[in-house]
C-alpha cells in the first residue's frame, strides 16, 4: 500500500471502510472546537497589535515578528519531534498538554512591557500550538476513513475562521473596552478548561484502523526514526510540492490576515467597534464556508481525478487574486469589506486538500510526523515569512509615503498570488502522475 518515495492517494478503499461513527464526528467537532482556541490566541495579536504598536512603540517590522516570525520559528522547528513522539505515546494526552502550556503563554502575553517579553511570551504561544494540530491530524484519520477525510479534516480546519472571527470580536471589543492586556487575559483562561475536557471525552483511537495492513503483517509498521520521516516527505515529489504549495498559499494568507486589521483601522478609518462586528463576521462565516466546502468538493472531485486535491485551491487563488486587489484599492472600509469576502473564504481552501493529501499517502504510523513537515513548511513559509514581508515593506516605503506604505506593501503580495497558482497546478500534475503509478 505505502512505499517510500511513492504516493499512493487511497481514494477508492474497499465498502467496509467507507462508514464513520457518530462518534466520529464528535471528536472531529469537538477537536475544531479546541483548534479554535488554539487559532483564535494565535491570530489575537494581529486584532490587538494597533494598541500594542502605540503602547509598547513598535515597528511595522516587530509587529510582523511578533505575529508571525517568532511564533512561526518555534511552532515549526518544535512541531516536527512533538509529532513524531505523538505517533509513538498518547497522541490525545499530547494535545491536553500543548493546550494548557499556549493558553498559559497566551495570557502571558498580557504582562509584556517591551518587544523582547512579547517576542517571549509569543515563543511560549508557539511552543504549546506546537503539540496541537500534527496529532490531530492523526487522530482524525483514525476515526474517518481515507475517502471522508476531506470532510473529517474539514470539520477540524473549521477552527481557523471560526478562531480568527471569535478573536476578531472579542479581542476588539475587550481592547476598545478594558484595554489589549485584559483581552490576552480573557482569551487565555477557556483553553486550561479545554485541555480538562480533551482527557475526558476524546479517546485514543487505535492507529490505522480504516487503512489496509502491509501485506503478510498483523498490524501496522511502528514509526520511522524521524530523519527518515524527514526524508521520505522532502523527496517525494508529491508531498514536497504540497508543501510549497501550501506554505505560499499561507504567505498570502497569513500575511493579509494578520495585516487587514491595522489596514482597516489605519487607512481606510474602520472604528473598532465596527471591527468587532463586520469584520469578524465576514472572516468568520466566509472563512468556515471555503475550509468546510473545500473538503467538500475534493472528497467528490478527486473520484473523478485525484488532481481536485490541488485543483481546488488553484482555482480558488486565481478567483481570489482581483479581488484581493480590489480590498487593498478600495476608497472605504464599506467597499474594502464587500471585496474581502472573497479572499477571506477563497485562501482557505488549501488546508483541508492537502492534509488529506498527506493523511492518505502516509502510512499510519508516520502521520504525525508527516503532518508536522506539512506544518513546518507551511508555517515557516507563510506564518514566518508573510506577515514580516508586509510590516518589512511598509517600514522601508514610510518615509517616501506614510501611513500609504501599508496599502503598498499589501499590493506587494500580488506576485506571491501567481506564484501560489503555479505551484498548485504542479502539484496537481504530480498527483495525477502519482496516482497513475499506483493505478499500474
């Protein structure tokens, strides 16, 4: 079934692995309910970051570190050995643990005097998330088989709108009425509750249970040592171009999200109040509608062809580039809204393809750590390098052209949409030739 170096889609498993329990779906659910927390304290920053930027006298650029670079750097580096013990020990106890430790720094975050003990605390954020979403993954894949995954790893994606839109309006709303200190405090507290509930209600499921065994084999192989891991997805054609090809779409992705707020507020005059509302309505209901609907159309599309797992948010990027144009060009924060709708739902819908890309390929006992590749890749690039290349840019246009650098260096990401397109449309010719060598 699974070989090194080949990916072998499982898109066409056999009647008896088709069923997913209702308890499936819980955990699915209730897991999304978890990565919500764990979204809605890492993309707060970008909600608060005006108030921080005026309060503790911070650049453009420290503000694009802070959001993005320091979190992204720890996150990535220490998801990888996180996931590959996750595929040998408890992978729900894992995910409690990394709960309380990002709530506990979340709330730290609140105590920050100077950019170094923010730079801190947010290290801390990114060392619990760390241990999040690389065992969920593989959590997930045991309680769905391989062609409802779209839809299982969906339900879980669901917790980045819905994160980003409850840390939109609250965080706005607690930062225009108590101050950005207290909305870390605020935010911090619901995940120690979580971790709690997480030991309670999700159980360890056994690894592999929908996907065939090796031929002559009892049970599934134990987990590589992890360089090997490391290997096995860096020269794979297939899994390396997911990769990249996630990791530009979050460069587009993370860098507009983590921006819109301050763009919104600094140059097109949105109150905050409004912020708290319509802004975090529109990130929050688009958002969920292209993560849902995206594991949606691949779980049928790739039926047809397996091509639909990078198809799909080809064809979402190239929709979502004019439009994103037209955010940035809009002469009111009225306009600027109606044009955001469509990147806010349309740059999501990458995630949940190409995790079922990796979940399927990999053999159970290497998701996780194959998980924490896709991450690490995907975060480095587009959490690491998105928001910086944004606050970078707008810095070194400020003195030429004020508070307009910020709408400049946003136009800035327009190349980095075309870029993306072309390596989904690689992607896409890989799979297809993957799934051609696996067919013969």
């Amino acid at each position: 079934m699974f070989a090194q170096g080949d990916v072998k889609l499982n898109i066409k498993p056999s009647a008896a692995q088709t069923g997913v329990s209702p308890y499936g779906y819980l955990v699915a659910g209730f897991l999304a309910v978890v990565y919500t927390c764990n979204f809605l304290d890492r993309q707060l920053m970008s909600i608060l970051q005006e108030s921080i930027r005026a309060d503790l006298h911070l650049s453009d650029t420290q503000l694009g570190m802070v959001t993005g670079l320091a979190f992204a750097l720890v996150y990535t580096v220490v998801g990888i050995p996180i996931a590959w013990l996750a595929d040998r020990t408890h992978r729900v106890r894992i995910m409690a643990t990394a709960c309380a430790v990002w709530s506990l720094a979340s709330a730290a975050c609140g105590f920050a005097v100077s950019f170094p003990t923010l730079a801190l605390a947010r290290l801390g954020v990114g060392l619990g998330e760390a241990g999040g979403s690389p065992p969920a993954y593989s959590v997930i894949a045991d309680y769905f088989p391989a062609q409802k995954r779209g839809v299982g790893l969906a339900i879980y994606a669901l917790g980045v709108p819905i994160g980003t839109m409850f840390g939109s309006g609250a965080g706005a709303w607690i930062d225009k009425h108590y101050g950005w200190r207290t909305a870390f405090f605020a935010v911090g507290a619901p995940g120690l509750m979580l971790a709690l509930l997480l030991l309670i209600l999700v159980r360890e499921p056994p690894r592999g249970r929908f996907d065939p065994k090796p031929a002559g084999e009892s049970d599934h192989a134990a987990g590589l040592p992890l360089s090997e891991s490391i290997r096995l997805f860096v020269t794979n054609r297939t899994l390396l171009l997911t990769g990249l090809s996630s990791g530009l779409s979050a460069f587009c992705g993370y860098a507009m999200l983590n921006w819109s707020p301050s763009f919104l507020i600094r140059l097109k005059h949105m109150d905050r109040g409004d912020l708290a509302l319509y802004y975090s309505l529109l990130v929050g209901a688009t958002g969920a509608f292209g993560t849902f609907g995206s594991g949606w159309l691949v779980d049928r599309f790739a039926k047809l062809s397996p091509r639909a797992y990078a198809l799909v948010p080809m064809a979402a990027f190239m929709i979502s580039l004019p439009c994103f144009i037209g955010f940035v060009w809009a002469p009111t924060w009225q306009l600027a809204m109606v044009f955001l709708a469509a990147p806010a739902m349309l740059n999501n819908m990458y995630l949940a393809p190409a995790l079922a890309v990796v979940q399927n390929a990999i053999p159970p006992a290497q998701r996780g750590a194959a998980s924490a590749i896709l991450l690490f890749l995907l975060n480095l690039i587009g959490l690491g390098g998105g928001p910086v290349f944004v606050g970078k840019l707008s810095d070194m246009l400020a003195p030429a052209h004020g508070p307009v650098s910020l709408q400049l260096a946003l136009y800035g990401l327009a190349p980095f949409f075309l870029l993306t397109i072309l390596a989904h449309y690689a992607a896409s010719r890989s799979i297809a030739r993957d799934a051609t060598r696996a067919a013969g």
